[in-house]
C-alpha cells in the first residue's frame, strides 16, 4: 500500500463521477476531514466552472457541432472531446455523438468491450471509442481536474502518485473489475484499490457515526445495502458480528448484476412522453426519441430535486430543412413522473414474489442487456428470500437496518415506497432507515474512509471475493453421438476469500496441450458460499452461471513436440487491489507458469 500525501476517493458511476480526497497528516491526527475536490469543466462553449459533480458522459463532436475552440480547458487547449456538464447538454441535442452509460456497458458480456462501439447504434462515419475508452477518459478528466487544483506547485501531489480508492458494483464480476483497473491505468492511476460501491456507503455511514455506530446497530443485526444508482441495482446484506469482545461488521450476501437503474426509468419515461405525442398526431424518428430519451434524464432529476415545479418543458430538435418550425415542445409532468417511477419500479408486491421472465424474441437488436422485469422491488424480494429465507439458511433472517444509496434513492417518495414494503414483509420488526448523507458525494467519501481504515483508524468490513468462482472441466469419459461432454465446475476462489490471499488447487492435476489454444469456461456463484477451493460441483446449472470464457496458449520447450499434454494445477490470486488472477501452474517445474487471459469477444450470455 502506498503511503501518500492524500487518500483520494472515486466513484466512477453511470451518472456522474465524484471526487472525495483527505490529507495523510489529517488520518495520522486522527482527524476525519473527508472534502470533496471540485472539478473543473466545460459547463456551456467557451465557459469552464468548478462543480462538485462530474456528469459522465463524453460528447465526441464533429467539425460544425460547436464553436472553435470553445471546448479548452484549463490544462489543455483542444482536446477533441469534452466530459461533463456541456457533454451531456449537448449531447441530448446530438445523441448520435454522446456517449452515456461507459460503466453499463463495461459490464456487457455479450460485445467487445474493448473496441470502439460507442455511441451505440450510431452511423458509420461518427467517431466512436470502447467502453474502457470512455471510461479512461472519465479518469483522465478527473486526473488533470485534481492535478490543475491540488498540484499546481506540489509534483508529489499529482493524482498519480496518491492512494486511490475506485469503487465499482459489488455486483461486478471479474472481468468488469479487471476492465476498470485497464481503464484507470490507461488514464495514469497505477496506486489504486477497488472497492464495493455498497461497502462504500456503508463506511461513509460509519465515518459519519464515528462514535454513535455502536449505540445504533448490535450483534445480530443485519443491514440492507439497497443502491439502485443511473445504470445498476446493487442488493448488499452486512451482518454485526462480534470480535474479540467488540462489534464487528462482516459482509454475507451479494445480490446479481441487475441492470436496471436510472437509465431505464429515463427511457420509460420518454416512451411516456412519446406515446402522450402520438396520442396528438405527433411521431418521432429514432433520432428523435434518442434526444428525448436524454431529455427526459434531465427533465427527472429537475423534478426530483426542485419539488415546488409541477412539470418541466421538453424540447425535441425536428429533422426538415426548417430546424426552428419543425422543434417540437411538450413537457413531462410530475403526475406522469411520480406513476412512473413508483408503480413501474417500485409496485407494491409479496416478499415471495419473482421478477417476471418475458420470452424473448428469438432475433433482436444488439444493445445493452437490461432486465426484462423493470421492478426493483420484486428483484429486492427474490435477493432477500435467496439469502436470508432460501434452503440451508439455520434460521431465517431479517433485516433490521436499510441504508440507501444511488441517485435514485435520493427522492423521499422512492426511500418511503421502500420502506413501507418492507414494514409490510417484515411486520413485526419493520426495518429502520440508516440516515446517510448526499447520496450523491457518500460512495466517494465512503472509498476515502475505506482508505483511512487501511492506515489503521476505524472498523474494516470483512468482505472479500464477493462470489464463488469456479473453472469448467471437461468429464473424463467417453463421447456419446448427439450427447456434449459433461462439464463440471471446480472451485478456484471460495466466497469471502480476502484480499491478497492466493489458493492453489494441488489434490487434482489437468492436463493442457502446449502449442494450442486451451479454453476454460470461467463460472460464479452468489448463493454457493460454502464450496471450499478444489470443490468439483457436478450438476451446478441454476447456482452456478458462466461469466466469460478464459484462453491460454502454452508455449513449448524446444523438447516437446507440439500437441504435448503437460500436467498442470490451478492457482488464483484475489489481488490486494480487488482484481481475480488465474495461472496455470506445471506440475513438476513451477517456474512455468501461464496467466489465463480473459477473451472478451465471446460468452454464453452474449444478447
């Protein structure tokens, strides 16, 4: 761990990005000074402002979409693109060159994240760049805001030479988490750690308590992290424990990679808007719809933020030779709003209830894989009944505490919609809200704190790997016509494993051709929390779930003949920094080692 001048904090979200930093002399103080850095950026052409909030969104105009020169900042004159607040108004004007949404599609399985594909859908002559792109350009602007602000005169106080704390789902997988980390590095931060956005609002929540906490929560209780942020809904459970005499904090559940968030309540209320428009006479092309799906994004978070406004007006750009006669205007209500987003994402609903599965069309267009049933609430009562109600539970659970977290849970009608669900599954003990602070700032300053903690002051979460993973292994047996080889799964990385700790699979030996490409198919659990590491699962479909392939190529020695079968064992590292490292290991000559490489083009869930 590196021993900087700063513990600095980023949340990295689909909205917008934040900034949250303290001093290491304040830590050695025992001083819990946790600010947040301004960043500067193009808030109209030619125009650059400090804002607390850094919109993620990048605009990649083309030659005549804005003024010359009206995109420089402080730290350089013509960058070619711009990130944040002018980015996204601007872009609700352009869609077809704004890129939204770089952390959703991180986590796409079924693309490659690596190539340039955004914007989504956009013609072949616009200028596009990768998911990981997007969001290295997020970092960088973060990077070259802090160093213009905070390291002006101080080389050592360059963003590149702190501790960083970057936060990410906790419902990332592996490959999601190691892409950010390329991300991060592709904008210069090589010191950093990954933490939970979960676990993060959870330590900004202790940071705020200090010396109250232990007066709120008690042995047994166990909190709900519910975080329903722009791009995903991340379901945490944290158990109070008892440790050596004193009160503890130990995470025991992580609900699946939902994603369904503020995007998708921003697109159901444009299809809102459109349909009141046809109802009219009006239609709108997909260009415009695009424009008014951006619209309605800002047209929401005005509403929820200004509650005196009954409505919002909403300008969608026409397409003739007459720009200004053919601009139509309409407005979203807050009426149409508030039945939106309650009763589409939050309806009333059993604790037994299972979000709803539509058949899929067999052929359809490539996107984003959102869920097909858009109500939180439902997925909220399936992730309670899978951990805390499921077989093998001792005894049922409840949860005593609620913190909220995520832009969407900032608005007091969506936090109570919530919690009076829960009152009503949970009668007799109703669970309580956890005050946090801005939702907003809190994941940013919860990564400051968790960094803070790793210096020695405040409770740590016990954590670790936040799922089972497990390697696929072909059957030993013989081919059958028309029937595919059993594959069983092996389990490299138990539940829970801390970080920096390393297994290797040594009871068990695999055998891999040298010369040619071995695949191994790389699996995860949320609910197998048991399964110790060299665990073979054999009839695993419904716990166990593929998340990408991994591919190898051995390289021979001049002695082996190609198509050698050199006997192996398995090795995984869960890194200090959060990231899962799988090898390859020879048997009899352990200095031949082969990392297992993601391959990022294929995946059974491609959509």
């Amino acid at each position: 761990m590196l021993h900087s001048p700063f513990i600095v904090g980023i949340d990295l979200g689909t909205t917008h990005s934040v900034l949250a930093w303290t001093a290491e002399e304040t830590v050695a103080h025992g001083n819990q000074d946790i600010r947040i850095a301004p960043i500067p950026q193009v808030v109209a052409p030619g125009e650059v402002k400090p804002r607390p909030l850094l919109p993620s969104f990048l605009f990649l105009p083309g030659s005549h979409d804005v003024p010359a020169g009206s995109l420089a900042l402080p730290w350089s004159s013509d960058p070619g693109w711009v990130v944040g607040q002018f980015a996204r108004e601007r872009g609700s004007e352009l869609p077809n060159r704004l890129v939204s949404s770089a952390k959703s599609w991180l986590c796409h399985t079924g693309v490659d994240r690596t190539a340039p594909i955004l914007p989504w859908d956009s013609p072949k002559d616009v200028r596009k760049v990768s998911p990981v792109d997007a969001s290295a350009l997020y970092l960088r602007h973060l990077r070259d805001a802090w160093n213009h602000v905070m390291a002006r005169d101080n080389p050592d106080h360059l963003l590149e030479h702190q501790d960083v704390y970057l936060t990410v789902p906790a419902s990332f997988d592996a490959v999601a988490r190691e892409l950010t980390v390329q991300a991060a590095r592709a904008a210069g931060l090589e010191h950093i750690t990954l933490l939970e956005e979960p676990q993060a609002a959870v330590y900004a929540w202790l940071a705020v308590h200090n010396d109250t906490w232990r007066d709120i929560l008690h042995v047994g209780d166990v909190i709900l992290v519910c975080d329903v942020g722009g791009g995903t809904t991340d379901f945490s459970l944290i158990e109070v424990i008892e440790e050596d005499g004193a009160l503890g904090l130990r995470r025991i559940a992580v609900g699946n990679h939902l994603l369904l968030g503020g995007d998708n309540m921003d697109l159901a209320l444009a299809h809102g808007v459109r349909a009141k428009l046809a109802a009219s006479g009006t239609t709108l092309d997909a260009w415009q719809f695009r424009g008014l799906w951006h619209q309605c994004r800002h047209a929401k978070e005005k509403l929820l933020s200004q509650p005196a406004l009954d409505s919002v007006p909403l300008t969608i750009l026409g397409r003739g030779t007459s720009l200004i006669a053919s601009t139509l205007r309409t407005e979203l209500t807050r009426n149409e709003l508030e039945q939106i987003l309650l009763d589409g994402f939050f309806p009333d609903c059993p604790l037994d209830a299972q979000p709803g599965a539509s058949t899929k069309v067999g052929v359809r267009e490539m996107g984003l894989p959102y869920e097909s049933d858009p109500a939180v609430t439902r997925h909220l009562a399936a992730f309670l009944s899978r951990h805390l109600h499921g077989p093998g539970m001792n005894a049922p659970k409840a949860p005593t505490h609620v913190l909220f977290n995520g832009g969407v849970m900032k608005p007091d009608l969506v936090r109570h919609r919530v919690l009076n669900i829960l009152a009503r599954w949970y009668p007799s003990a109703p669970p309580q809200e956890l005050p946090g602070q801005d939702l907003d700032l809190a994941v940013a300053k919860g990564a400051v704190a968790y960094g803070q903690v790793r210096r020695g002051r405040g409770l740590r979460i016990r954590a670790g790997a936040s799922r089972s993973y497990y390697i696929g292994i072909e059957s030993a047996l013989p081919a059958v016509p028309g029937v595919p080889t059993p594959v069983k799964a092996l389990c490299v990385v138990p539940f829970g494993l801390e970080e920096g700790s390393t297994l290797s699979v040594q009871d068990r030996d695999f055998g891999l051709v040298v010369g040619e490409p071995a695949v191994f198919p790389l699996l995860a659990s949320t609910t197998r929390k048991e399964d110790p590491a060299g665990e073979v699962v054999e009839d695993w479909a419904g716990e166990i779930t593929e998340v990408v392939t991994v591919e190898t190529e051995l390289t021979p020695t001049e002695t082996e003949a190609g198509g050698t079968i050199v006997p192996v064992r398995l090795e995984a590292t869960f890194t200090e920094i959060g990231v899962l490292e799988l090898w390859c290991v020879h048997r009899d000559d352990p200095e031949r080692r082969w990392k297992l490489q993601f391959n990022l083009r294929e995946s059974s869930h491609s959509s």
